[in-house]
C-alpha cells in the first residue's frame, strides 16, 4: 500500500522575551529624542544668552567710542606721538559690562579710536577713524594785551611770520601785528617792534573782558597741573628702548623746540596749567601754558607756541626767546619785556601748538569699523 507522507510541521519559534527587547528599544528611542530635544533647547539657549552677551558687549564698545570721541581730551589724548598710542582705564557701564579705550596717533592729524567692549565671555571691538579740527585759538598779534605795554631796553617784538630755526612742513607765512593792547603801547627807543602793523593800541577788541572770556575757555582744556614758583630746567629727556621714545612722563619734558637735540621730541606739545603765578627760567618747551595769573620769564627760557595769562606777562633778564603768541589778559598791570627778549610770531609754532587744544570729528566716508 503506498506510503503516506509525514505531515509537515511548522518550524517552532520561541517568542519570550520580545515584548522586553521591545519595550527597551523604545525607551531608547524615547530617551534619545528627550535628549536631543533637551541638548537643543540648551543650546538655542546658550546661543540666545551668547548673543545677548555680545549685543551688549558690542553696545559697551559703542559707548567708549563715543564718549572718548565725544569727551576728547585734547591735552593727554592730542599730545600722543604718531606712532605712538595710549591705553584708557577700563569704565563699567550701566546694566553690566565695560569697556576699555586704546586711541593710536596715525600721524599728527589722524588718530585711530579702538574699544573692546565686555560682558561675561563675550568680546566685541570696534574702531573709528577720526581727523583733528582746528586749533582752538587764532593770534591777532604776536602780543596782544588787555592793559598797557612796555617794549624796553632792547627788547624785541616782531609779527612778522616766521619759521623757527629747523621747523619743517609749515603752512606759508602770514604776518600779523606785533602788539595789539587796549591801552598804551611805549617802545624804548633801544628797542623795537615790527609787525604788520607794528603796533595796534586803544583796541576794544582786545578789552579785558573779551580776553577773559577767550581765557575762560581755554582754561577748560588744560590736563597737566604746574607747580608754583620758580619752574626752571625744561629739558627733552628719553624713556629707554628699543627704540628709545620721547618720555611723556617726565615733568620736566616739555618737548623739543629746537628741533636739533632730542629728535622723538619734536611733536611733543604738551599742555600745561599753573592755578596761581608762575616763574620759568633756564630751560626749553613747546606746546601751550595756561596761566590764572601772572607769567614771568626770568631769563634763558626758549619756547615755542602760545602763552596765555590770566594776569600780566614780563620778560626779565636776558636770554628769553618766544616763537608763537602771547596773550596777557590783564586789565590793570602792564605787559612789559625788557632786557634783550626777543617774541616773534610764528604762525607754525602756534598751529601746532593750537592743534594739541582742538577735538576731533570722525572722516568722511567708511570711518567706523567693526572688527569682531
């Protein structure tokens, strides 16, 4: 009888346990898109919290671009050398954060503004480029005087324009009167004044209170407070190297005018303010000197630039040579040279002088910057 076949079984599969292996993968799935879902959310948080650091950081840099532009201190800022730069203290500003001011001198005329703001671990910096203005006084005479004044001995006054002796890149010569008063001009006849004209007296314009109110204004811009008394041996000094420099920091460096010795010293005009009477002797400078009283030079002083005084100016001695302008502001006292001082106008030792006193304003064209 024929065979029958063996009926075919089913393979056996043991199925425990796959509801376990299940459940687990799923709960590593689960746990893998809870963790994502939590590593995005922190990170478009810190990139949130990141972004608002650096926006307020880049704000805190904004803010000491403008208040050092807008607040120019024209005295320590304007007397930084070309090449030259200088570091401002770190300032917290309102809300958290801070920022800190570097001005680089480009050249005479340019500086370059760089703050860096921060907050927390954001940094952000921003530069501008920023050109002198004007200088902040324009002579009308090498002297001019709110009283009287007295030419004597062998004293010399000259507002004929002049260079002084190795001065280079001054603008062409502009001559002026020699004295302008409000009262009373006499000349001994041993001495001499030349201008163009000589002499201009019994002028109003130059009436004490318009000087004091030009006084009052300049006063405003000085940084660097004199001594009183006898303030003698000026002389151009160097902070070592390499390459030496010209030494800011020294009180008795008040820059270069003859242009031969002390050569980083050249474009030193420093700003100085004395609150009572001042004496100067036996030394040499440059720049400008603020006086709220009296000025007197006492012999073998050479400078260069602008003289203003409250009270009267005299020349005593000998020796006493001025490149640029006086103003003795005066009413009362007479302004009086005598022995052999020699003032003569210098249209480039007073716009270099002035320079230092003016602010600055951003170029023309691309003059912000953005750095990171």
């Amino acid at each position: 009888m024929p065979s029958v076949p063996d009926p075919v079984r089913a393979p056996w599969r043991d199925e425990r346990g796959i509801a376990l292996v299940v459940a687990i993968f799923a709960l590593v799935v689960v746990g893998a898109i809870v963790s994502g879902t939590y590593f995005v959310g922190a990170l478009e948080q810190r990139t949130a919290f990141n972004a608002a650091e650096a926006s307020r950081a880049f704000q805190a840099a904004e803010a000491g671009l403008e208040t050092v532009i807008g607040d120019w201190d024209a005295a320590t800022l304007g007397a930084v050398l070309p090449g030259d730069s200088v570091r401002l203290a770190s300032v917290n500003v309102a809300g958290g954060g801070s920022y800190q001011v570097t001005v680089h001198a480009l050249n005479p005329q340019l500086f370059l503004v760089r703050s860096t703001g921060r907050l927390g671990q954001a940094t952000q910096v921003v530069s501008r480029l920023v050109r002198r203005t004007s200088g902040a006084y324009t002579p009308r005479a090498a002297l001019v005087a709110g009283a009287a004044v007295q030419v004597a001995d062998s004293a010399r006054v000259d507002g004929t324009d002049v260079i002084p002796p190795g001065w280079i890149g001054c603008p062409a010569p502009l001559s002026l009167a020699g004295v302008r008063a409000a009262q009373l001009v006499t000349v001994d006849a041993t001495a001499s004044v030349g201008g163009a004209p000589p002499i201009v007296m019994l002028d109003a314009s130059v009436a004490p209170a318009a000087l004091t109110a030009l006084v009052d204004s300049l006063m405003t811009m000085a940084a660097v407070l004199l001594p009183g008394g006898l303030y003698g041996g000026m002389l151009p000094t160097l902070a070592p190297g390499p390459p030496p420099t010209c030494n800011l920091s020294d009180p008795n460096n008040w820059g270069d005018p003859t242009q031969f010795g002390v050569f980083e010293c050249r474009d030193y005009f420093p700003v100085f303010r004395r609150t009572g009477n001042l004496t100067l002797a036996n030394g040499i400078g440059q720049g400008v000197l603020l006086v709220d009283g009296d000025v007197t030079l006492d012999g073998g002083v050479t400078y260069a630039g602008v003289i203003v005084a409250r009270g009267r100016v005299v020349f005593r001695q000998s020796g006493n040579l001025v490149h640029g302008a006086i103003i003795s502001a005066s009413g009362s006292a007479p302004a009086r040279l005598e022995g052999d001082a020699n003032l003569r106008y210098s249209s480039c030792a007073v716009q270099r002088a002035a320079t230092v006193l003016a602010g600055v304003r951003p170029i023309l064209g691309r003059s912000f910057t953005r750095l990171f």
